[in-house]
C-alpha cells in the first residue's frame, strides 16, 4: 500500500469515525441531583404570625411578625397562627438522631444549599450545554404534613422558579417526584409497608402535576424502589424487616406510580404532554461461570424484573419465575402464602403498561454463583436466603472511592440489551450513571475515563445492538450529600465548596469533557477538545497524566462496519 493510499484510508477512517461516534439527534445529554442531597434549607419557611389582614400588616412597616430563635411570632399570642413551612423528612430525622451513623457526621441540613443557590444550579447547567437537569421533589417541603391538607408555598414556588430558570436556558427539567424523602408521618404509619401509601402518594402526586405539568415534561415517578424496599429494609436504615417488608413494599410502589400515572393519564393528559416512567434497576448481574447462567437470570428478575415486569412486560404481573420461588420457599418456612403479596387481576391490569419509556439507574456489575454452606447475603449487596445465591464484585474490575460500586463498563450494554428482550423495543433513558471521588480535586481524570467507557458501550447499544437509548444523565451535577457517606464521597461534574459558606461551585476537568461531548456530540472529538482544554486551563493538567483514547481496534472495526468503509 502506498503511503498516499494509506494517508487516505486514515483521513477516511478518521472522519468516518467521527461520524460513527456521534450520538444521534434524538439522544440527550443531562446530569441529576435529588432534593435531600443538594437542596439543604431543611426547616426552612417555618414562621408564626398573626392570621393577618391586608389592613393590620399595613400600619407595620416589613411584617407583623418579630423574629424569635428562627421562628417567626407575633406579639399577640392569642391570633398566633403557625404557618409550617418545610415538614420533616425521614432523612431530616435520622440524620439528627444517628450522625454517628454518617461519615464525619455530617448532615443534609445545608448541604450544597440549593435551596437558596438554585441559580448558581441553573447557571453551571447552562455553562455545560446540558440538554436536561433531572432534580427532585421533597415531599413535606410541599406538603409539610406529607398529607394535602396543607399546602407550602413557599417551598411549592421554589421548584416552580427552578422550572422557569432552567426553561429560559432551554434545559429541559426532568422531575422525580419521590427520591427518597418521605414525610416522618408517613414513615411513622408504616411507610412503604402500608397499602395507604400508595392514594397518599397518589395525591401527592397530583398536587406536584398541577403545579408543574404546564411546564414539567418528563416525569419520573419513583427513584430505584429496589434502594429502598429491598435494601433499606434488609440493613435496617429506617426499619428493619427483611421478611415481609420489602416485598410489600415493592407491591405498593408499582401500585402507587400507577396511580400516579393513571392521575396523569386522566388529569392532566388532556391538557398537557407529558411522559411518565419510573427508574430502576443499579446492577447487572453477571454469571460468575457458565453454569450459573441460569441464577444471573433468576438475580436479574429478582433486582429489574420485580420493579419492571409488572410494567413493561406483555403479560403484567410479578416475573414467573420469582412468583414461583417465593411461593415455595415461603410455604417451606411454614408460611400459608407467598410472601411476595400477590396482585389481584384488575391490580395487574392498572399497574401494565403504565410507563411511557424505561428509566435506568445503572452503576455496576456484580457476580452471582450459588451460596457456599454458611454463606449468607443481603439482597442487593451480597446475596439472597431466597434465591440461595451469593454475589461477588467482578474479578479485575477498577473502582472509584466507592467500593460497592465496581466499574464493569460492559455491564450496561448488556443491561439495555436485557432490557430490550424483556420488554421490546422501549425507549430507554439513562437516569443516572456516575463515578465516585474523594477528596478536592479538581482533576478527575478517572470520571472522565469512566465517563467515557460507559458512554462507548452506549453508543455500541445504539449503533450495533439497535437498542433505543434516548439520553444519559450523569450523577451529578454537583458534590452532594452521598447518603452514609456524607460528604466523603464525591459524584460531582461540579465540586462544591463544603468549607465555605457560598458552597462555590467549580467544574472539574469532567465538566469541561462533559460540555465538549455536548457541543460535538461524538465520543472522539470529545477526546480531543479536552486536550484543548488542557492547555487552555493550565492547572487543571497534573504531571504526566494521560486520559485513555477512546475508541479501541474492536470498536473502531465495528464502527467502520457500519459506516460501510
Ligand atoms: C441514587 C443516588 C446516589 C447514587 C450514588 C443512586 O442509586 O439514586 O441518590 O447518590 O446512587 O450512590
């Protein structure tokens, strides 16, 4: 071969490359926080004042009411009238009751005070080119109660300006309506585990659609129920009852987001567009030898299924095979039923179909074999009593800060993949996918490196496994409150400030590939424009640090394939 004809065929492979690594129109690029992780303002607008009229406040000059220990009275008791302001949330408690339970003891009482820094949000949103910020509703911030009878609406305007905000930039808001933030009177009537829930959620529900519907278009309902029913119940974070617990808790939720999206449907549809899902899922599981294909499948039912099938699939219901497991293993311990509650048919049919397009948390990739004798895991993390299984992190997998979440690049292809087959030829939107830090840093070479793995395997589900993958959100915008972990650990695009009172937000060296992958769409030139950057922004580039080209033989050849070279 010629060196001209070589110099061709690169010049070709190179821009045939580009083309084939760009994502395509349809497909949107975010970033995610919830409410209790950024928002802080935790007992915000509570005041007590006087059942006012517009007359008497007038003779006054700013209001009648004089402030007393953060709250707010007036000096006449007997017309005291106590306007709530934000209720109490079930993490509000537990982080007061157990710091000794969260890194550094650190608590979400301010947080990355979004509440008042909604702007700087919008703002560093706007300066990354998301296409959309996914945030979430806390629940008693609206309704102080958790319950309809009162209504904040203090808090109520604030998600209402964030919508506006980000409107004006052209950043399309993504709403979850539950991510974890439970009203402590709910949580006190049993939470999860009480049937009620799901018309008070309901309700819940249809007063944040007639605040924001006019605006809001993509709604998730429900963040990972899988979190919180099987593996909050099995450590005992609030309550613990690895029994029953999780499984009534998984039946209530798929009936409460159907509630939820049948309110829409029937509401609010008529006027307003609108697409409803909730996400799920966090792992793949993988067989850890090729004799346990047939367990990966009962452990992928039994983390996605039990949360999707009764949604997506044709049939509706629990997946088969867990229905029948949990059958028999319940009658074995001596029970009369299963104790994964049955639906009844009309059940069935109110939960089917009631999703417009699958929402997909994915983080990471564990192993499942059978449980050795005396071996004993906690669904999620480490096994099942149930399926008798015990799960392993992947051989060779890398990690970020956070251990339980090993990084198996491959894991969501095949998790769309599954998704696919199980379900048909859904839209899928990424929800989240993220990489953990610790520490100020502002170079995360690492995230960018993960960033970049997982959005290769993306594309090849688009490209070659002709899986609908319609955007990704990256968790997170910014440092946030990571649960147990405190501020330790960090997923931010963004780092925050902790030390400093105005929580500064500053993008790290994955926000400037983040931007450059939004602006050029393509995997490759995003490679190239954060060299660029490098020299731009001298102190962001550390001795000898390489980033990882993307793009290996296979993918290139895959790639070529299909640009039909
Ligand atoms: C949750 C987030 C959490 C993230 C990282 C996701 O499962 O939705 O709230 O911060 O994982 O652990």
């Amino acid at each position: 071969m010629t060196s001209l004809t070589l110099f061709v065929l690169c010049g070709l492979m190179h821009i045939c490359r580009g083309h084939s690594e760009k994502f395509p129109p349809n497909f949107k690029f975010g970033a995610a926080t919830s409410s209790y992780q950024v928002e802080g303002g935790w007992d915000a607008d509570g005041v007590w004042s006087r059942a006012l009229t517009p007359s008497h406040c007038g003779r006054r000059p700013v209001s009648c009411s004089v402030p007393l220990m953060g709250l707010y009275y007036d000096d006449d008791e007997s017309s005291h009238k106590e306007i709530r302001g934000k209720g109490q949330s079930i993490w509000d408690r537990f982080v007061h009751e157990n710091r000794d339970k969260i890194a550094n003891n650190a608590t979400g009482d301010v947080a990355a005070d979004s509440y008042h820094l909604w702007r700087e949000d919008v703002r560093i949103a706007a300066e990354m080119g998301l296409q959309f910020y996914r945030f979430s509703i806390n629940w008693p911030r609206i309704l102080p109660t958790g319950f309809v009878n009162e209504i904040n609406e203090v808090g109520a305007k604030y998600y209402s300006d964030l919508i506006d905000a980000l409107l004006a930039e052209g950043i399309e808001p993504v709403v979850t309506i539950y991510h974890w933030e439970m009203p402590v009177k709910i949580l006190d009537l049993g939470g999860w585990a009480n049937p009620l829930i799901v018309d008070w959620f309901g309700d819940f529900a249809r007063v944040v659609f007639n605040l924001y519907a006019d605006r809001v278009k993509t709604w998730i309902t429900i963040n990972e129920s899988v979190m919180f029913c099987d593996y909050f119940y099995n450590i005992g974070q609030f309550y613990k009852e690895p029994e029953f617990a999780p499984f009534l808790c998984n039946k209530h939720v798929l009936l409460a987001h159907a509630t939820a999206y049948r309110i829409f449907e029937k509401e609010f549809r008529p006027k307003y567009e609108g697409r409803i899902s909730l996400s799920n899922s966090v792992i793949w599981i993988e067989p850890a030898s090729p004799k346990d294909k047939q367990l990966a499948e009962l452990g992928r039912e039994h983390v996605t299924g039990r949360y999707s099938h009764p949604i997506f699939s044709k049939k509706g219901g629990w997946p088969h095979s867990i229905e029948k497991l949990m059958l028999s293993y319940s009658l074995k311990q001596g029970y009369n039923q299963s104790r994964l509650p049955a639906f009844t048919k009309d059940e069935i049919e109110f939960v089917k179909g009631t999703a417009d397009f699958f929402a997909l948390n994915h983080y990471s990739t564990l192993m499942i074999r059978p449980a050795q004798q005396g071996e004993s895991g906690k669904w999620f993390l480490s096994g099942s009593p149930e399926l008798n299984a015990f799960l392993k992190n992947p051989p060779n997998a890398s990690y970020g800060v956070a251990h339980d979440l090993p990084v198996y690049p491959t894991g969501i292809r095949r998790q769309l993949a599954w998704i696919k087959k199980r379900y048909g030829d859904i839209d899928i939107l990424i929800t989240e996918n993220g990489f953990s830090t610790t520490g100020y840093n502002l170079e995360d070479y690492d995230r960018i490196n993960f960033m970049k793995k997982y959005l290769e395997q993306v594309l090849l589900s688009i490209k070659v496994d002709n899986v609908s993958v319609i955007g990704f959100g990256v968790w997170s915008l910014m440092d946030n409150f990571e649960w147990l972990s405190g501020y330790k650990h960090k997923f931010g695009l963004y780092e925050v400030d902790y030390e400093n009172e105005k929580r500064t937000r500053t993008p790290r060296a994955s926000a400037y590939f983040y931007a450059c992958l939004i602006k050029n769409r393509s995997l490759h030139i995003a490679g190239e424009c954060l060299h660029m950057y490098h020299s731009k922004f001298k102190r962001l580039v550390p001795n000898g640090t390489t980033i990882t080209q993307n793009g290996g033989v296979l993918l290139t050849a895959v790639l070529l394939f299909f640009c039909k070279l």
